[in-house]
C-alpha cells in the first residue's frame, strides 16, 4: 500500500492543524492574533486532498490553490491575518475579486468541505465516497455556485474514487486514516468558527 515516498499527507494536515488550534486555544479571546504563514502553509497541505477526489471536485482544487497560493505570498508581507483584514478594509476592497479577505473567505470553505467530508467518511460505513462527497458539497459549496457548475459536481461524484481507493492515495490504513480525519475534524471545527468570528466581528458577513 506504500506509495513510493512513503508520504503520508493526512498526518501532515491533521498536525499543522492540531498546531494552529492549539495558538487559538493559548490566546486571549480580546487579544488574539493568528499569524497568516503558518495558516496557509497548513491550508497548502490540503489541496492534494481535492486532487485526490478527482474530476468533481476539480473546481474546488483550482480555486482553493489559487487562493492559498495568494495566502502565501501575502503571508511574506503581512503578518496576521487580522492585519491583512484591516487592510483591504483600509483600501474599501474587501468584497473585490482578487481581495486577500475575499481568498481567506473562499479558503475557509475549502476547509469547511473537507471537515465535512471527513465527519461524513467517519460514520459511513460503505466503501463509496458518493454520500459523504455529496453531503460536503451541498452543504458548503452548493449554494454560492450556479445551475451548471452543480451540474457538473453532480456528474463527477460518479467518478469519485472509492475510500479505499482514497486511503491508498493517501498512504493510510482504515485505522490510522480515521485518528487523522477525527484529529483534523476537531482543529479545524476551531479554526472555521474563529475565521468565521473575524469577519462577523468586522460586520462583513460570511454569506458572498
């Protein structure tokens, strides 16, 4: 079952996102700050996640690259991600294409469906991906995307890989694959809601 270097990219994801979580948890709720390259170092390590999931969920793995990669070079001149924000609020660009702000916002849900899917692959005890795939996309993804994009998801879910198909990709056996999903579940539940929180607090809405 070894692939070739003997990667194992879901205990990568689950341990940058295990660190993070454990910065949110160690700050003062009034003084919080999170710093913007760890972050998106951690997001880079979820986009072979989408790769690994195929042609439906191409769409996602183009855009979340793009963004992260924005995340990145951003990270070398900005420090926080709370400053990045009040930048673009500075420059009145927050809801432009190609904002920092409206990237993290596209990049939170990239992570929002893969926490999904792995709660969804938890508790499913059928070797399709075709229901946990699913649920993540309708509930994350489906209601900011158009009649043909939908169209074509719903196309591609049939040539999803199968989870054993996937823990192979993966370099995972059942056991040590279910430990990282759940580990990543937990740390990025945390990291959604304080995402989520940065922009409620700034009154920008998470819905667009």
């Amino acid at each position: 079952m070894d692939t070739a270097n003997g990667a194992k990219p879901l205990r990568k994801i689950s341990e940058a996102f295990k660190e993070i979580a454990n910065c949110i948890n160690s700050q003062n709720q009034n003084t919080q700050q999170l710093e913007l390259a760890p972050f998106s170092s951690a997001c880079s390590l979820v986009s072979p996640l989408f790769r690994c999931l195929g042609i439906a969920f191409k769409f996602a793995e183009m855009d979340y690259v793009a963004k992260v990669n924005d995340l990145c070079e951003t990270s070398k001149s900005i420090s926080t991600l709370q400053s990045m924000m009040e930048k673009d609020i500075e420059e009145n660009c927050v809801r432009k294409p190609g904002s920092h702000t409206r990237n993290l916002l596209r990049v939170k849900r990239g992570l929002d469906m893969v926490r999904v899917l792995f709660e969804e692959i938890l508790v499913s005890e059928d070797n399709s991906l075709k229901n946990p795939a699913s649920k993540a996309y309708t509930q994350v993804f489906s209601p900011y995307h158009g009649w043909a994009v939908r169209k074509a998801v719903a196309a591609g879910m049939y040539a999803l890989p199968t989870k054993s198909q996937l823990l192979q990709k993966l370099n995972e056996d059942e056991v040590s694959a279910k430990s990282e999903m759940q580990s990543y579940v937990t740390a990025s539940t945390l990291l959604i809601v304080y995402i989520d929180n940065l922009f409620q607090s700034r009154e920008l809405g998470i819905d667009w």
